[in-house]
C-alpha cells in the first residue's frame, strides 16, 4: 500500500511541478483562460491508473 501511495504522491508532485511550463505554454500560444490549477490526489489516483492501464493494453495488445 505505501509503494502505491507513494507513486501517487510523487506523479502528483510531477503534474503540479509542471503547472508553470504548461501555463507558459499557453500563453505563447495565445490560449488565455484561466489559470491552470494544482492537481489533487483523487485525480492523480484517475490518471496514474488510465496510465496503468492503457500501457499493458498497449503492450499486451489486448485491445479488440
């Protein structure tokens, strides 16, 4: 349990760590809006198991 609490506590970190490249990126692309917000852990849980998944689907090619 703590292995996985950790993956998602570290990804978390990598997705709001690069809040500030993104939202730069943005700008230089002339996309004003909103600013972008931090990532909570709840979401960070959905996108590091749609990674999960979508990997061994690829690697696997179990996909119909």
């Amino acid at each position: 349990m703590e292995r996985a609490t950790n993956a998602v506590i570290s990804k978390q970190k990598e997705i709001n760590d690069s809040l500030d490249v993104l939202q730069a990126e943005r700008k230089k692309r002339g996309l004003e809006g909103e600013p972008l917000q931090p990532v909570d852990l709840r979401m960070t849980a959905y996108v590091l198991a749609i990674t999960r998944v979508a990997n061994v689907t690829l690697e696997r090619g179990i996909w119909p």
